[in-house]
C-alpha cells in the first residue's frame, strides 16, 4: 500500500505520485491514467482505458479460437 497526500495545484486538487508508483503504472509527465470504480467503492489506476482493455481482451480470444481462418484473410 502507498499514502498519498491529496495537495492544491493552483484551483486543483492533484496527488504527487512517488516514483514506484510511476513506474509501475508505466506513466510519467504528460501520459493519462485511468481511475476505475470498482465493486465496494474501491478505486484503481490503471495505464490502459478500460473500454479498449475489454475489447482489446475480446480480440485475443477471438485469434485463439480462430487463427487459421484470420490467416486466410489476411492474404
């Protein structure tokens, strides 16, 4: 678990991510993370919209179940 310490950025209010949390969400100055509600008020951050992680996830399982037939069609 990382505390993070809410601050006022001019009208704003930000949190200042420590470099740990940076790296793991692979983010860095001017790159969007996502903030998702989950069940039971819970919170994430992810690096990735959440609307193409499912479509994104969708995709694969239709290239595993079919890889033969997108072979074809590619040519």
């Amino acid at each position: 678990m990382v505390e993070l310490e809410i601050r006022k950025f001019g009208n704003w209010l930000g949190v200042v991510l420590p470099k740990e949390v940076r790296n793991r969400l692979q983010t860095g100055d001017g790159k969007r993370i996502f903030l998702i509600e989950a069940a039971d008020r819970d919170y994430w951050f992810t690096p990735e919209h959440p609307a193409f992680e499912k479509k994104f996830r969708k995709e694969k399982e239709i290239m595993a179940r079919y890889p033969n037939t997108l072979h074809a069609l590619a040519k």
